[in-house]
C-alpha cells in the first residue's frame, strides 16, 4: 500500500526548483537560453516565471542595458521571485494573466514560456498576446510536454497506456500541447522557425516519482477507475528493480512578422 503522505500535492516552488536542479531541467533550459539568441539591451519576457527560476540568466543575457519583465497569476510566486531577484535592478515582476499580459505593445524582443501552456485555459489566446506585445521579428520560445509520450519500462504495458489515458483525460488540462504548439503558433501569425523534441530520461525511482508524481497519480487512476487495485503493486515494483521512464518535450522557436 502507498503511504499517504507521499500521496499530497509538492509545494509548487519547491517542485519548480527540483526540477530546475534536476539533469534533464539543467539540459532543456540551457537549450531554451540559447534558442532565445539574446543581445545586451533587449526587452526579454518571461511568461510564467514562478519563483523567477530563469530570471537571472535572462538579465545576463540582456546585461544591464536590457530590461527583464516576469509576469505570473500567482501573487506567491511573483513575490517569491522579488525576493530572489532583488540585486537585480533591470527585472521587474508583475503580477498578471498569460491571457492579457500586462505589457505594452510593441515592447518585447524576446520571450519563453516554459511549461505553462499545458495549464492555461487558451493556449491560443497566450500566443496571441504574445504578438502584441512582441516588436517585428520578436522571438519566443516555448518548451512543453507532451504527457501521451510517457513510457515507463516494464512488460505490463496496458499500465502505462492506463496511467497515461488519466494523465491526458482527468490531470492536465492540455496534455498534449507540446505537440501543438507549431500548429498553434502558426495560427496565431507567427513564423515557426524550429521545432525539436528533447526526452528526459530517469533511471532513478524516487526521482521520477518527485518530478512526474508517479505514485500519487496511480492512487487517483485507481480511484477514477483508469486502472486497476494491482496498479499501486505496479508502481511499488519500479522502485526495486532496474528503473527507467521517460517523456517528450517540445522545444518550439517561433517568431513575430518583421
């Protein structure tokens, strides 16, 4: 049986900076750094920078003739990345909706959105704020997963397809965004000029389990009826023998028209 406490939700900041540490965060943002081909004295946003984990690496990119805007819906999160970015005096953290950003038009050479499409309710409506608020040939970069992908070693696949039919159905909202997203952004009007994929890899048990929830989200696949009592004894087996599991996640480079 798993044990309750590993069954609670992680504190969001803390997930945001495990996952930031971790060697697969570490890798995809450092390709998202150089895809965003900063300049010093640009305008760079950051659309739903939590804590305001990537902020500094930003504002080195623009150096201290540049501007850094991070804007994010949770008053917890803006406030936390205040406090982290305080030697900083180019950021400037706003409190806002990715829906109706809280930008002017026409101000921003640069921008990346990092996960955060999967949650919004319009991931269209993100884009196109986007190009208003982006200057001609205005570059975003956004990174996604694409939670269909999840493959977990082990000979009873038809618990994997389970654990991923809930995943994508009842757990996050567009679990398959990253998929989407050059489609999406060419609907909006703007150019795609890259799409890779980049797979993070975990070969350790409780690693994967803290960064994708693995035991948490088998309990509520049970309950919701996605699979059966024998899942927990599935999940628990990963954890004492050889583990690997991975998942897709699109790295896409889009721009405003000139």
């Amino acid at each position: 049986m798993i044990e309750i406490d590993r069954l609670s939700p992680p504190d969001s900041i803390a997930y945001l900076d495990r996952v930031a540490a971790s060697d697969s965060g570490r890798t995809y943002k450092r390709q998202m750094l150089g895809m965003l081909d900063l300049h010093p004295g640009q305008t760079v946003l950051d659309i739903g920078c939590g804590p305001g984990t990537d902020l500094a690496d930003l504002a080195a990119g623009v150096t201290q003739t540049g501007s850094v805007i991070g804007v994010d819906h949770s008053p917890v999160m803006a406030e936390r990345a205040r406090v982290r970015l305080a030697g900083q005096p180019i950021v400037d953290i706003r409190i806002g909706d990715a829906h109706s950003l809280p930008i002017d038009d026409h101000s921003v050479d640069r921008a990346r959105t990092d996960r955060v499409l999967q949650h919004v309710a319009d991931p269209s409506q993100v884009l196109a704020e986007f190009r208003r608020v982006a200057r001609p040939g205005a570059r975003i970069v956004m990174a996604e997963p694409d939670w269909d992908t999840l493959l977990i070693d082990h000979d009873d696949l038809a618990m994997n397809r389970g654990l991923n039919r809930f995943i994508v159905t009842e757990v996050v909202r567009n679990a398959t965004i990253g998929r989407s997203l050059a489609r999406l952004s060419a609907q909006a009007g703007l150019i795609v000029r890259s799409v890779v994929t980049t797979a993070p890899v975990f070969r350790d048990f409780e690693m994967a389990d803290q960064l994708l929830g693995l035991r948490r989200n088998i309990v509520r696949a049970v309950e919701a009826g996605y699979l059966d009592g024998d899942a927990e004894r599935w999940i628990e087996e990963m954890g004492a023998m050889p583990f690997l599991a991975g998942v897709m996640v699109f790295l896409v480079v889009a721009e405003a028209p000139e």
